[in-house]
C-alpha cells in the first residue's frame, strides 16, 4: 500500500493511543492531529483547529490533501464533522451525525433497544429532571438517572435513596433517562463497522468509579483491563447476535448505516448479558489497552473501514492481556488541580510500560504540567493478568507527581 497522510481529532488519552500506533504503521507518511497534547507531540504533528467544527475541520483536510481522518472523541462526531467529510470524499472513520445518536442521545438508544428486542434496563424518558421528580420519587430502589445528551462519561448517578436521585435530578434541565439499576459485572465489547460488514475486537472492562473498590462518583474511567476477565467467548457470541446484530441491522433499516467502532457496555446479568449504554468511539481508557495489544497496520484497518471494504483487512492481537492505570489530578472528578508538574515519565517507560498522556502540556523545555482531570494514563502488557498489572504499577510508581492520584486495584 502506498503512504498516505492521516489525520487524527482530539486531545485525550485515546488519540494519543491512537496515533502512537499509526505511527509504527508503514503506511502513514504525516500524521497530524488536532489539537493534540505534549504526549501526542512526540509521535505526530499538532495543530490548533475548532474539531467540532465540520467547515473548519473539511477546510484544514481538503488543504491538507489528507487521506483519511480519524475522528477520536464523539463531540465532533455529533456535530456531523463526519457527514461533511464524506460529503467531500474524503475517507473519514466515523459515524455520520445520524448514527453517532447511538451515543449523542440515550433516549434515543433505549428507543431502539425495544423497537429491535435487545436485551436493557427498564426505563421512562423525561424532557427534563423536573419532571422526572414524581416517577422517580415512587421508583424502586436503586435507580440509575442518566442525562440524555453526552456528558464526558460523567452523567450517571446510581442513586441508592430517593434523595440522591432527586439531587441528580436537580442538576439536569434537559431531557433524562430513569432506568432500573441493572446488577452484574460489567464488561466493553467493541465492533468496527463499515455499513455492510463488521469485525470483533477484543473486550476489555473499564473501572468507572474514582476510589479504590468501587467506591465514589462516576468517572471518564480510572484504568481498564483487556480482555474482560468475565465476558467468556460464549457470552461475547451471545452479546454480538443479540444486541450488535440488531443494532447494526435497525440503523441500516433507518437508512443510517453506522460506521466506524461501535462500544457496547454491557451488564453481565444472570440472564445473559444487557446493554447499559453505546459509544460511538474508542472508550478512553479501553483504547490504550486495545492499541497495546494490536498487532497489526492500524492505518490499513481504519482506511479499509472508512472505505467500505473492512472485509478485506484483518486485525491480529497479542494474546498477552493489557492493563492500564489512570493516574488523575488531585480534585478529579470535581474541580481538578491544574497545572501541576509531572516528572518520571520517562522511568516509567524505562519499566516496560507506555505512558498515554491525556491531559497534559510543556512548561517550556524541561517540564511537562497537568491541564485536565484524567492526566496519564500508564498501561503495560504481561504474559498474564497478574504479570501486566504489576508491571503497570511499578511503572506508575516511578512517576512522580505529587498533584495526582490512582486507583490501586485495577485489573484485581
């Protein structure tokens, strides 16, 4: 295959996972992202450029002579930044702004989970918190209030008194979702798609809450380990015929085929396993776990989406798992610390692993300084679970950043 120029959205860890591996891919010759972070710095150009923007967005990758963008976090991918690139010609891996409802409204989602017989929660939609007030009052306890739009991965409260849900209502004047509170482990399964076919990655889990065991708010997600310890091929076959299949089939029935990668979170319930929500991207951090264990050209795989012909390409992994460790501003996921200065990076590396960065910048030469709530995400491979983790956290301990904080049982 000849060299072609990429192009990549975003600013997170993901898009640094992201373009560290299209950056060992023998295919791409420039390789551009915007805006980027000073980890992403190191392996690709960075640009300024408003990446919500579809006209900004087309007018830098016509100029460019791009060929192919890769689309990161689903903000962009909501405001249709896809739908204008596709428009032009140009090879975009995403879905269109129509698809990308699968994330960009839950409502939406459960909508098509009973119209298709997928496996979900029980749920009513509201058009604001304050009319979800009196169902919510009589609801059954625990009760799960999400916001219907996106949220950055933070609009989720498992209330488990009645006080606590009406406090998460209170802070939601659009429209929301009140579901019954599934009960199970939960699991990440992820399918790219290309409209007509599509292709099983692996599976990883995602530890949402901020404290050790499970413990405080939702969060983006403080570590992840794949593949999932508990989503058994068995159950992942069953997942893919019975929520993927259905979903892949009544968007194209709708006329708005998805493509790109498709993120299901399932609850794996006594009854088999249930839908909790889609992405219509990478989930950040599974996206560090999965670049870690690809072997194979990432750049040939997304263009071959983008292009309809995702048949013709396969994806080979390592079967060694992955583990990576979330390391967040002290404050997160409230107001976080900023502008802290991050030392050790290059030690940890030293250790085996691959440190993501996710929110962070230079301070001139010699210094790297937080700029976000999740910061770094630092993820190693093992010959097993056990071996993975603690080469994670020896790494992670070799960075020394007094203004942050991780949890200290990923992958357990």
């Amino acid at each position: 295959m000849s060299k072609f120029d990429i192009l990549v959205l975003g600013s997170g860890g993901r898009e640094h996972a992201l373009c560290w591996k299209l950056r060992q891919s023998p295919s791409v010759a420039r390789l551009v992202c915007a805006p980027g972070n000073a980890g992403i710095a190191q392996v690709a150009e960075c640009i300024a450029l408003d990446i919500a923007d579809p006209a900004a967005v087309l007018a830098f990758a016509r100029d460019g002579g791009f060929g192919l963008v890769v689309v990161g976090p689903e903000g962009p991918l909501v405001a249709g930044v896809v739908d204008a690139l596709r428009a032009a010609g140009i090879p975009v891996f995403g879905p269109t702004a129509a698809a990308a409802r699968l994330e960009g409204s839950k409502g939406f989602t459960k909508d098509l989970c009973i119209a298709a017989g997928i496996p979900t929660a029980a749920y009513r939609r509201f058009a604001s918190g304050a009319e979800a007030v009196e169902y919510t009052a009589a609801h059954a306890l625990p009760v799960v209030v999400k916001a219907d739009g996106l949220a950055a991965g933070k609009g989720v409260v498992v209330a488990a008194t009645h006080a606590e849900a009406l406090a998460a209502l209170a802070d939601l004047p659009g429209p929301v979702v009140i579901e019954e509170c599934m009960t199970g482990p939960e699991a990440s399964l992820f399918v790219l798609a290309d409209g007509e076919t599509y292709s099983v990655w692996p599976s990883a889990q995602d530890y949402k809450r901020v404290g050790d065991g499970d413990k405080g708010p939702n969060t983006g997600g403080m570590g992840a380990i794949s593949p999932a310890p508990l989503l058994s091929d068995a159950l992942c076959d069953r997942a893919v015929a019975e929520i993927i299949e259905p979903t892949l089939a009544a968007m194209a029935s709708a006329g708005t085929p998805f493509t790109g990668v498709l993120y299901a979170g399932l609850m794996l319930t006594p009854t088999g396993p249930r839908l909790i929500e889609y992405n219509v991207r990478f989930g950040d951090p599974e996206c560090q776990v999965l670049m870690a264990r690809l072997d194979g050209d990432l750049a040939e795989i997304l263009l071959a989406c983008a292009q309809g012909r995702l048949r013709q390409v396969a994806a080979n992994w390592l079967p060694d798992p992955a583990v990576t460790i979330v390391m967040a501003a002290n404050g997160y996921p409230g107001t976080p610390l900023s502008g802290t200065v991050i030392a050790g990076i290059d030690a940890a590396e030293a250790e085996g692993a691959i440190v993501f960065h996710a929110g962070t910048a230079r301070d001139g030469a010699d210094h790297i300084i937080a700029t976000g709530g999740r910061v770094l995400a630092v993820t190693a491979i093992g010959s097993d679970s056990g071996a993975a983790r603690a080469r994670a956290y020896v790494a992670a301990g070799r960075i020394d950043w007094p203004g942050g904080f991780y949890r200290r049982d990923i992958g357990v």
